[in-house]
C-alpha cells in the first residue's frame, strides 16, 4: 500500500518533470532578445539563488546536524555487555534480555562476514550491525517492548544465507 502511494508520487514528479522538459525544449521566444540586453538580468538572478541556496543550505545544515542520530549510538558505561557469534548459519546469544536496561551487543563472526539484524516483536527493524570476523562491533540498545525478538542475517553470507536465523525474549 505504502509503496504503491510512493511509486505513483515518483511516477507523477517524473511525467511532469518529462512534460516541463519537452516544453523548455520547444520553447522559443517570438523575438530573440540580444545577449547584451538580458546578461545583467540573468547575472542578478544566478547571484540571488546562489547567495539563497548558500542561506538555505547552511541554515538546514546547522539545524539538522546536532539531531544527527550518532550521539544516541553511544553506549551508556554502566550497561550490561552481551557477546554475539555469528557464523554460518547461525547465532550465538543469549536467550533472554532484560527490559528497560541499557545493553551492549559484543557482535563478532567466526568465518565470514554476517549482518546483525534485530526485528521487534511487531517484526520491523529495530537495530542492526555488521558481523565481522576479527573485529567486534558494538551496539547499544535499550529494549523497552517486551517480546520475541527475531535476529535475520543482513548480508549475504553463504548458501544457507537465507535460513539464518536467531532470536531472545526480552523480559
Ligand atoms: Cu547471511
């Protein structure tokens, strides 16, 4: 449903797009007006959306930066620590997590690389990291939905890629 709506946006965007491009292309003035008559005109506008697109972009640069989400990726120091072995075709973890307490995966692979892929017990994505092997990652979480939680493999790791799956309660 939702990616019908989005596809007939672009659709739409795209055949007026198509339709203002062919117009711009055919488009002839009745009197050509010498180059002389019309370069300062065309001058002061290039420099206003210069000068308005610089305003506007630094203006949303500076408002959008600090709510960057990365600062929210940082670990709390007093949260729990738990390891996460991936390896074909399966995960090693434990079972059970606590609610409402700041954790830390430990994520690392034994062979190859995997996805660490974490869906909510409404199955949507709630937070992934890279499996490596000889490189632990670290991703900090604070479950506040109790439920099942389901572990997918997000990179393509092998045969059984599609097979690899893990899971835990958080409780
Ligand atoms: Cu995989």
């Amino acid at each position: 449903m939702q990616s019908t709506l989005v596809l007939e946006i672009f659709i739409g965007v795209a055949g007026l797009a198509i339709v203002l491009m062919l117009w711009l292309a055919n488009y002839r003035s009745s009197d050509p007006i010498p180059q002389a008559d019309v370069s300062a005109t065309g001058y002061a506008i290039r420099r206003y959306w210069l000068w308005t697109t610089l305003i506007v972009a630094v203006a949303v640069f500076a408002f959008t930066v600090p709510q960057f989400p990365y600062q929210k990726a940082k670990a709390d120091a007093n949260a729990r620590h738990y390891p996460v072995v991936a390896q074909q075709y399966s995960f090693s973890m434990p079972s059970t997590l606590p609610l409402n307490t700041p954790i830390v995966f430990d994520v690392t692979s034994k062979d190859v690389n995997h996805g660490f892929g974490i869906y909510g017990p409404n199955d949507k994505i709630f937070s992934q990291v890279q499996a490596m092997p000889d490189y632990v990652n670290h991703l900090a979480v604070t479950f506040t939905v109790p439920g099942h939680y389901t572990v997918r493999c997000l990179e393509y790791c092998g045969i059984a890629h599609a097979a690899m799956q893990g899971g835990f309660d958080v409780k």
